[in-house]
C-alpha cells in the first residue's frame, strides 16, 4: 500500500470522474449516469437531482484533469484553491461499513464540493509524499484517458478504460514484423 486506503479511494475516483469524459466520450450525459456513477464509486451525501449539479460535476472533472497533470508548485495552488473554494473542514469519520477515514466536507455540502475537497486531500497526499510521477496520462497515441499508478514498480503506463496497453503491443509486435 502506497498511500491509506481513503487516499487511494479518492484518487480511484477522480480517475474515474475524469476519464468519464476522455477521448471525447461523455458518460456523465444526464442525472442517471452520474447517480450510477456515484453508487459505483460508493459516493453518497445530499444530492439536489439538478442540471447545475451536474454541470458542477463536469467543471470539476476538468479541473482534475488539469491538476493531475500537474507539476508540483502548480498542483498545491490548485490544490489549495479547491480546498478553500469548499470551505474544507477535514473531519475523521467512520461510516457504512468503512472503518476511520478523512471526509473534507459534511455529507451536507454541495456532490462537487465533496467530490472535490476529496479529491484534493488525496492528491495533498500525493504532493506530500512526493508522488506526483504516479499520475499519468494514458501512454496510447490515441488515448487522453488518465492513470494512476500504484504499482510497486511504477510500471503501469496505459488506461482502464478500453484496451490500450494490448493495442498499443499488438501494433508495436506488427511493426517489428513489417521491418
């Protein structure tokens, strides 16, 4: 384990939030998609159900997407600025089945300010421990998806979501045939 549970948690999340929208695909179109992905991500609190929700959603998932790539100086302003733009209050909680972890808001506060001051304390995590270099963007040409590596050898280099890594080897193995 490389970093807590709850970092780890919160990093798989925004993974998966920003990579909802990579390679011009948008899987969070309507409120159905994001309460799916929510309950996927085992993310609940107060939701309002509306049209400005999501598209707070859809705002945040881009400035994740511009904090992963990050270097380290730029990543803490922004890191920094999303905690303050929350009005984080970092509490220790322990509920649904999960022992003690780190919440930045109350379950009361706005799904995007939640979902951010997560994800920023995950990627605080990630700055303090020097780390940055596990976030990644897809190694595929034809892929912007983001990764997060937790490999023990930081080896892993291509997305989740599709089949990039084998891909990208089949079009390497042909070409080493053609020449």
């Amino acid at each position: 384990m490389i970093f807590t549970p709850d970092t780890e948690s919160a990093l798989r999340t925004a993974v998966n939030l920003i990579n909802s929208g990579a390679n011009g695909a948008e899987l969070l179109d309507d409120d159905a998609e994001l309460t799916q992905f929510l309950a996927r991500e085992g993310f609940y609190g107060s939701r309002t159900h509306e049209g400005a929700e999501l598209e707070s959603i859809h705002r945040l998932r881009g400035t994740l997407r511009t904090l992963w790539t990050s270097e380290a100086d730029e990543a803490a302003e922004l890191v920094n600025g999303i905690l303050r733009d929350v009005h984080a209050l970092p509490q220790l909680m322990k509920h649904d089945g999960l022992d003690w972890h780190l919440h930045g808001t109350t379950h009361a506060a706005p799904l995007a300010d939640r979902m951010g001051a997560e994800a920023a304390m995950a990627i605080l995590d990630v700055i303090r421990s020097q780390e940055l270099s596990r976030l990644l963007v897809c190694a595929a040409d034809d892929c912007d998806a983001v990764v997060l590596d937790l490999s023990r050898n930081r080896s892993k280099r291509f997305c989740d979501t599709g089949n990039c890594a084998n891909r990208t080897h089949v079009a390497a193995y042909r070409a080493r045939q053609r020449g």
